[in-house]
C-alpha cells in the first residue's frame, strides 16, 4: 500500500502524553500531550495486558509512530468518544521493509 493510502486512512487525532513520573503508589504523572494522525477503531478484543490478563479492548488506535508509547501514557479520543482517556491494555507494532517500525496498534 502507497504511504499516501495510509496517511488518507487516519482521519482522526488522538493525544498521547507520556508518562513523566511514577510515585511510590503508582500514581501517573503525565508529559506534554502531543496530537497524532489517528484511526480509530471501536470494535471489542480479547488482548493481553501488560500484566499478562486477558481483558477486554473496545477501541483500538492505529498510529502511525516509529516508536512503541509507554503503557502508562495517558491517550485523549476525539470528542466523539466516550470515555475520552480509557487506559491503555495492549500495543502491537507493525513492522516496514526495511525491519523498523511502521505503525502501532494501541488497544484501549
């Protein structure tokens, strides 16, 4: 698929802000939010968290990134969307020619 059929499939953008900091309870404390071309996608998926648990996932994300988000970071869906900041359960990479990666799967 041409790189320009790609960019015409994300037609929407989500937020992603990274996680700055964790406390000794676990408690997130998220970066700058930066916006991203996005395809989102409600559909409900049986995925593995990072704990290793079969969950439910009822939107996915297609991004296209070189690099994977931390699971702790803090996803913003369009207004369309609720919730609006579900956490993140799962993320797959999808890998270009040339062995790097091309675009991520966010499974919220």
């Amino acid at each position: 698929m041409p790189i320009s059929d790609w960019d015409d499939m994300l037609t929407e953008t989500v937020g992603i802000a990274p996680p700055a900091s964790v406390d000794k309870w676990k408690n997130v404390t998220t970066g700058t939010n930066v916006n991203y071309d996005a395809r989102v996608v409600t559909k409900n998926v049986l995925v593995r968290n990072a704990a290793n648990e079969m969950v439910m996932s009822k939107v996915h994300v297609w991004l296209e990134l070189t690099v994977l988000p931390d699971h702790n970071a803090l996803v913003t869906l369009p207004v369309a969307y609720s919730p609006r900041t579900p956490p993140i359960q799962s993320i797959e990479s999808y890998g270009d020619e040339s062995g790097g990666v091309h675009h991520v799967k966010v499974f919220l």
